[in-house]
C-alpha cells in the first residue's frame, strides 16, 4: 500500500498503458507544457516522445476529427482538453461521427478513443470554464461516460477506458487532484467500467451520487450516524 495523489495516479495510468502499447497516444493543447495539464501529462513527452504526446493548435473541432480518423486506422488516442467547455466546440464530431460509427459500420469498426474532459472550478475560473456536463454526454448511444472520485478509480478506470475499443469520455473533477489516498497495488489494478460501488454500509438512507459530490455525501454521512442515522453511500 503507498499514498498517491490522484493526478498522479491518472499519470501512471498513462504511462503504464503507453509503455505497454504503443499503439496509444496523447493529443491536446498543453500537454507538452511544463505544468502538463494539471501535472497529469507532465514529462511524459521526454518519455515517448513527440509523436505519442502531440501538442495541437487551438482547434478543438479539427483535433477532434483527427483523433477520430487516428482511431480508426489502428492507434488509441487519448485526447485532452483542460477544461469540459472546450470539448463544447467539437460536439459535431463527437456527436454525429465518434459515438455512431461502430453502429454505421455494423460493428465492423471500432473508435477506440478516450476524450478526457477536466471540471470543476479553479482559481479565477468563471461560468464559462466550471461546469460540469457529464450528464449532456450521457445522453448520446455510443458514448460511455465515466467521472471518477478515488485516486484508485482515476487509475484503474483510465486504464479501462483506454482499453475499450469504442469512444468513452473521461471526466476529472480539477479540485480533486491534489487529494491524496492510500492505494494497494495489483499487478492490473483495471477496474470494469459500468460498475458502481458501496463505499459506506447503511440500512436507513442511501446517497447516490459520483465525483466530488461523494465528498459531501461520506461527510453528511457522518454527521446522520451521529443522531443514529445509518447511512448507505453509493459511488455511481
């Protein structure tokens, strides 16, 4: 067991499914840059190189396209986009191209792409660059959505979804990367994507919810045993 924080545990997650196949890649604006989206990019680049950790222009739309065709003809692009709205102006390809080719195909193609949206405020972050839209993407066939809260689901989940052989959407919740969490280590620590999971016994009363808002759920929990309320926690 060792403590990690959770961007770092997306980290690793990336640099164990690249090492392990070289068919996965990394595209978006900033993923060269010192900081690494967050630090969960950071050196990576030096590791693989330019041509698995891409920097793109500021076009989302087009990026999007190109990560499509990239997964088309054999790679796994992972593609990133610091914050969710950005992936705002690339919805036509997502939409009507990502999420429906296996169906147009008949199965017979497979669009194994991973697109990590990061929510959640920051500092000097307006309207515009804090929202969260998981449930906006839910709503599209061909599209699985995951939006992780422990280090041990951003890892294991990631992996996951790089894996699968159609679109998934990663959603990383900004304020919940410099959290810190003890960890016991598997040789394939991959968690099945669709899954949910109790993370507190109870028999009175069940909060449901996914992200940081299970935060605010394992706290309320606390304060309901407190006056003998017996609290079930479920991490969608």
């Amino acid at each position: 067991m060792r403590k990690i924080k959770f961007f770092n545990s997306i980290k690793e997650a990336l640099s164990i499914t690249m090492r392990n196949d070289k068919s996965v890649v990394i595209m978006g604006l900033g993923v060269t840059d010192p900081k690494g989206i967050f630090g969960t990019t950071k050196g990576l680049e030096k590791i693989f190189g330019p041509k698995r950790v891409i920097e793109t222009p500021t076009s989302e739309n087009a990026v999007t396209g190109i990560a499509m065709g990239a997964a088309i003809k054999g790679l796994r692009p992972i593609l990133v986009h610091q914050r969710v709205e950005f992936a705002l102006l690339s919805m036509e390809q997502i939409i009507n191209q990502i999420s429906k080719w296996h169906f147009m195909s008949a199965g017979k193609q497979k669009v194994p792409i991973v697109i990590r949206l990061i929510v959640g405020k920051g500092w000097g972050q307006g309207p515009q660059h804090s929202q969260s839209l998981e449930v906006l993407f839910s709503h599209i066939p061909g599209l699985k959505v995951i939006s992780p809260f422990s280090a041990r689901d951003h890892k294991g989940l990631l992996k996951a979804a790089i894996r699968d052989p159609n679109p998934v959407i990663f959603l990383e919740n900004e304020i919940l990367y410099s959290d810190q969490e003890s960890i016991i280590e598997h040789n394939d620590d991959i968690i099945p994507i669709g899954k949910a999971e109790i993370l507190r016994e109870g028999s009175d009363i069940t909060l449901i919810s996914h992200s940081i808002s299970l935060k605010m759920c394992l706290e309320a929990s606390k304060k309901l045993a407190k006056k003998n309320i017996d609290c079930e926690v479920l991490d969608l």
